[in-house]
C-alpha cells in the first residue's frame, strides 16, 4: 500500500511540474502556445487538465489554431477508461462545435476561392482540419452513443450539436 502511495504521490508531483511549465502561456492568454506546449508533453493527464482550465478560464480565447490544436487529443481521451477525460473531451468538442461549426460551415462553402488570397487560403486549410477532426469525433461519439450514464448523455449532447448537413 505504501509502494502504491508513493508512485501515486509521484505521479502527481510530475504533472504539477508540466502544468506549471504551461504557466508563462496562461498568464499571457496565450492559448495557442498552452496548446503547442502541451502538444509537446503528449500526456493525457495533462491534456485534460488543459481542457478543463480552457474551458473555465479563457471560453473566448478559442482560435482556429486551437481547435486544429485541440481536437486532435479530444479524439484521443475519447479511448481512456477514465470518465472524467471524456468529459473533458466533450466539452471542448461541444465548445468548437457551439462557436465554429458556422464560421467552419460556411467557409468551406465559399470554394472555390478566386484570386490570391493567403489569409483566406490559411483559414479554408484550418477549417478542413478541423472538420476532419470533427468527422472523425462524430464517429467515435457515434459508436460509443448507447454508453449509459451521465457520460452517455453527454455524449449524446454533443452528436446532437453537429450540424444536421455534416
């Protein structure tokens, strides 16, 4: 019991010190470099606890360059036993799809694009990223729709505010 105690007390202390590695970022609302940064960790643990504070600290911080950052690790907690990172994966898959289905929507409509335009090339390029990403979701969210509990009406929530045309 003491051997479990200790690596568990261990554990927590590591994910304090990638957190507080992701501080510099927070404190300047920099949320695209908290995403780059904890790309680089690739740790789940830590990824929730970034979708948790993105959630609750900076809801309209929220970019493209987030959203293409972000979702790729929402698809990944989606596979983790734990339903507190499910949770986590939810709501921020709910939070892009509440704020940039439509801007997504609409901007890969407006193809074929005419003339050179970079700004507009780079935002097509990030909307068809994250509508993959989002496909993707949609069909793990879809295979795991009859999970009873809280997390299965969570899950339902969010297959239900997918645009009805994706």
């Amino acid at each position: 019991m003491a051997d479990q105690h200790a690596v568990t007390v261990a554990m927590l202390m590591q994910r304090r010190q990638l957190i507080h590695q992701l501080a510099p970022h927070w404190d300047t609302g920099n949320l695209k470099g908290v995403v780059a940064q904890a790309t680089r960790m690739a740790r789940h643990d830590v990824w929730v606890d970034v979708l948790r504070t993105m959630s609750v600290r900076a809801p309209k911080g929220w970019t493209l360059d987030v959203c293409v950052g972000v979702l790729p690790w929402c698809a990944e907690l989606m596979f983790e036993p734990f339903e507190d990172y499910l949770e986590a994966a939810c709501e921020a898959v709910h939070n892009v799809l509440r704020h940039f289905a439509p801007l997504i929507s609409e901007t890969l409509a407006a193809y074929p694009l005419t003339g050179i335009d970079f700004s507009r090339e780079e935002r097509m390029e990030k909307c068809s990223k994250c509508k993959m990403e989002l496909l993707q979701l949609k069909q793990i969210y879809s295979e795991l729709e009859s999970t009873p509990g809280p997390i299965g009406a969570r899950i339902r929530a969010v297959l239900d505010a997918f645009p009805s045309d994706w």
